[in-house]
C-alpha cells in the first residue's frame, strides 16, 4: 500500500487536483481536508480489510493506493474523522466479492467507531453524497481514472 499526502491550494477544483496525480493501483481513497484545521480519524468500521488512512493534515490530499482483501480482492470499510472544529464526518467505501460498489458520506457528531459503522449501515449504491455539518461540508463519489478506481471524499468551510 502507497500513501500520499500532498499540500493543495484550496483554490482548486477536484478536476484539477485529479488531474495532477497518477494512479498506479486498481483502487484508490482520496481524502481532500480544505478545512484549514487536520482532519482527526477517531473511529472505524472494517467488515472486510482495514481502513487504509489515519489523519489528514489541513488544507491537503491524501492519496491511499490499495489491493483489496489479499484473497478476494474486495473490502468493505468505514471511517469517523474529527474536524478542529468539532464536527464529525463518515465516510464509507465498498468493493464486494458479491453485489456493487458503494460509496456513503454521513456526518453524525460523535465520537468513535459507532457513527463509522451506522454510516455503513445505510450505505446502499455508488451515487454521488453530499452533507452539511455548518460550517463544515462535504461529498463524496465514486470515478476512475487510468484503469483505477477512486473514491473521492472532500470537506470545506
């Protein structure tokens, strides 16, 4: 597994940050932290293999590249990041070995694994999301780029 974290210019649109990293590995975390403060992982949910990112520093792009499950080349997984604000943000990624890939994005402020697997717990399809925690907010999809498939996470003020 290849981690990167890469300080942005919040300026930028998530084509253009898109743009400017290559992808090497069939699946890809992104985590774009615009908020000026770190992103703080305080919670997960690993069904099937481990949440690949810890903290993300203020105002960067973390770029997690991964496998999947070493046998069936799935994962389903969820994390529970703290903004230095306070506010709480979930973010879910799933490739099954049975069914379709999904995304999921919840901000329920507590601390903690629960919110991670509750956000789990109502993701259901690829759609793109998109959630308020003033003054904090946030998206998620899915996309691909060079044979990789990404999924996006941005939160900003």
């Amino acid at each position: 597994m290849v981690g990167v974290d890469v300080k942005i210019d919040v300026n930028k649109t998530i084509d253009q940050i898109l743009n400017s990293i290559s992808f090497k590995t069939k699946f890809n975390i992104l985590i774009i932290n615009k908020t000026g403060g770190m992103l703080k992982r305080v919670g997960t949910y690993n069904d099937s293999a481990n949440w690949p990112i810890g903290d993300v520093q203020s105002d960067s792009v973390y770029q997690q590249e991964f496998d999947g499950n070493s046998i069936t080349n799935s994962f389903s997984f969820a994390a529970n990041y703290e903004t230095e604000g306070g506010k709480y943000f979930q973010f879910v990624a799933t490739w099954p070995t049975i069914g379709s890939r999904k995304i999921g994005l919840d901000a329920i402020n507590e601390g903690g694994d629960g919110p991670a697997k509750t956000a789990w717990d109502q993701t259901n399809d690829s759609n793109d999301k998109a959630v308020n925690n003033s003054p904090y907010k946030a998206r998620a999809f899915l996309t691909t780029k060079d044979s990789s498939v990404i999924w996006v996470y941005e939160v900003s003020q």
